[in-house]
C-alpha cells in the first residue's frame, strides 16, 4: 500500500482529537507479571488477557480514549468467545498501536546507560503488524540522568535509533510515537530535568529532520520536566507546567501534531494535575498536549479487579473515572471535585466499595502531600 503523508496525519490527529488520550498497555510479559505478582495474581496467557480485556471493554472508554498501546502477546490474543482483542477495540473506534521496541539494553562503554534496540527486522514485523490491525507504533528511549549522566554518546544513540524505527513506520504507513524518557529516578532537581530534556529533545529532532521523518505524522511522547522522586525540594505543580511547556516550545515544532505524555511513575492525580496545568496555560500552544499514561491509568484499576472476575466492575468503575478525570485534564478542564463524581448517568453504573475506598486513599495520599509541600514552600519562602 502507498503511504501518504496525510493518511499518517489524519491518524496522529485522530490519536489527539478533543479530550481523548492513548492507553499504554503494552507492558512486555516480564514487566506485567511484576505488576501481576504484586497483587498475587498469577500472570498466565489467560490471566494477562483478561487483565486486559478488563480496559478494553469498560463501558463508555471511547470517549476518553482514542488509542490503546498493546503488546506483541495481546495482539495475537483472543477472547473466551474467538474475539480478537484488537477487535474489541476498533469496534469502539479506538485505534490499535503496538510496541516495536525489544527493550533498553546496556550501553557499550557507557556504564549505567542504556540503548533501545529492535532495529533488526523491524521492517517486515510492522508490515505483519499493520496487518493484525496496528495503526500506530511506539518506541521507548530511555535516558538516565544525575550530575553526570546522561553522555553525548547515549543520547545520540538512542536519537539516532528512534528517528530509524520512526521512518521505518512512516514508510509502513504507521504512525510513529516517539518516545523520549528523562526518568524521574534520582535526586535531580526539575533545573536539571529542564537541561537535559531540552539535550534530548534537540538531538531528537535533529535526528528525525535528517532522516527525513514526516513530522506531521509523529506525535511525540516525553516525560514532563519535573523534580527527581528523590530531590528534596519538589517543584509545584504550576512549575512543572511551566517549565514542561517552556521547554517542548524550544524544541518541538509546530508541525507535530500532539505530544502525549508519559506517566513515569507520578502518581494518578499529580499525573492529571500537572497535564491539566499544562493546558491552562493561556499563551496558545501549537500542539495538541495529551496523555499516553501506563500506571497512572492502570494501577488503581489493577488493584481494584485483584484477578477476581467478580470485581470486573469495580476496575472498570474505576479505570473509566480515571480516563474521565486524564480526558478533563487535556482539555484543562479538571477539578478535583471530578474525583468525587459518582457515573450517575451511568444506567445500572453505581460506585462500589472498592470505588469509593480508592477515591478516599487518592485524597488522602497525593492531594495532601500537593498541599503540604506547597504550604511549606509558602513559609519558607515567608522567612
Ligand atoms: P507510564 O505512564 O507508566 O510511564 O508508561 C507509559 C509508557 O508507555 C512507557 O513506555
């Protein structure tokens, strides 16, 4: 088939319209059994599709959700019932996408840095991917950050790499995510999350331009700049905001239709705050900013469901409030009061315990501490 530059436009645009955003669920089988296993759940072929089953048909997802991230397992798997799980979602409307990486290796000569492979017959497995439904691609770049690292070299590498799968899809008529991840692990400060995102972003874009990849059928997938999990002094939500647009706006040009952030490891509700933040920002942005979220959509779900069939429901309940509250945020239109919110205009949709005992522990766990540090910041910066 012939790709055209505005087929894969019309995709990347579609992936970002109004209020919708991607799910990640594309964690490789080790990584989903480490989920799996910490909630006792035995992660088989079986268990690991009706985990994923469980997001694919909530009732109502589509309107918050326009793409869904699988893995290699999952697009080849079916339902009890002979359904492709792909199927169940392009039948809402939800578009399919697909890891292609194979995983963040360790770096030559570059001790405590990776390089993300999978180049080796990427070609014929997106063409075989195209054809079990995938519309869409993503590949992981992972950059490790304290005093010294990340290396020209690592960073040149992975930019490098990623600009060859990203043209790799164009030519499959598949739309490339490109994703960038500065980790959040460490003491840095959000100063030195700002220097090298903007490094990596640079090199990034450098290396796309010279591989002639077709911006306006990319979107971009980056970690927001923000303080280390470990740095004692943790920015506030509107300098994470701040700073996160700052620095895309240097970097990413107009053509690039969305940027559709990675959790990384925020919890659920800071996740949503600082996009929420991001898209209050007055000055008109160029690009449309979403989420691409893995944990932040999942995790509360996870563990509300525990394996058992009996708590379908309550997943769902809470993985379609979630979304609800991630979709919000896109469109800088979140309260806090959203979390709150019962599906009452749901027919037979009522809260359950489990809802309800989540809802309380997000209230009491991210939004205290959001309050706490930034009323301690007050008084120091009082005297
Ligand atoms: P997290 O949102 O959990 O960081 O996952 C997103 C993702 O796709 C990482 O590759």
């Amino acid at each position: 088939m012939k790709t055209t530059a505005s087929d894969l436009n019309t995709t990347a645009r579609a992936l970002v319209s109004d209020g919708k955003g991607i799910l990640a669920a594309d964690e490789t089988v080790p990584t989903v059994t480490k989920r799996l296993d910490a909630q006792d759940i035995e992660s088989t072929a079986d268990s690991r599709r009706a985990y994923r089953e469980m997001f694919f048909t909530t009732p109502g997802i589509a309107a918050f959700i326009s793409g869904v991230i699988v893995q290699d397992e999952t697009i080849r798997q079916k339902n009890p019932k002979g359904v492709a799980l792909v199927d169940l979602l392009t039948k809402q409307g939800i578009i399919p996408g697909i890891k292609v990486d194979t995983g963040a290796k360790p770096l030559a000569c570059a001790p405590g840095e990776t390089v993300t492979e999978g180049l080796d017959g990427l070609r014929d497995r997106l063409k075989e991917y195209r054809t079990l439904g995938a519309r869409f691609a993503k590949w992981r770049a992972v950059i490790a950050v304290n005093d010294t690292l990340p290396s020209a070299t690592c960073v040149h590498v992975n930019a490098h790499a990623l600009a060859r799968y990203a043209a790799l899809c164009q030519e499959e008529n598949v739309v490339p995510i490109v994703e960038a991840e500065v980790l959040m692990d460490g003491a840095h400060s959000i100063d030195r999350c700002e220097e090298v995102t903007d490094t990596v972003l640079n090199a990034v874009f450098n290396e796309l331009f010279d591989q002639r990849v077709s911006l306006e059928g990319i979107l971009l997938k980056p970690n927001m700049v923000i303080s280390g999990l470990e740095c004692v002094d943790q920015a506030s939500v509107n300098e994470v905001a701040e700073t996160t647009v700052r620095c895309l706006r240097r970097h990413v040009p107009a053509a690039v239709p969305g940027i559709v952030f990675l959790s990384g490891g925020q919890d659920p509700l800071t996740a949503t705050l600082h996009l929420n933040a991001m898209n209050q920002i007055e000055a008109p942005l160029p690009w449309k900013l979403s989420f691409s979220y893995g944990r932040a959509l999942q995790d509360e779900a996870l563990e509300a469901w525990g394996g058992d069939s009996k708590n379908l429901r309550a997943g769902q309940q809470i993985f379609f409030q979630r979304a609800k509250c991630e979709s919000a945020a896109a469109l800088g239109t979140y309260t806090s009061a959203m979390e709150k919110e019962a599906d009452r205009g749901k027919k037979g949709w009522r809260p359950s315990k489990v809802l309800s005992a989540t809802r309380d522990k997000i209230g009491r766990s991210s939004v205290a501490r959001k309050i706490q540090s930034s009323r301690k910041r007050r008084r120091a910066k009082a005297g």
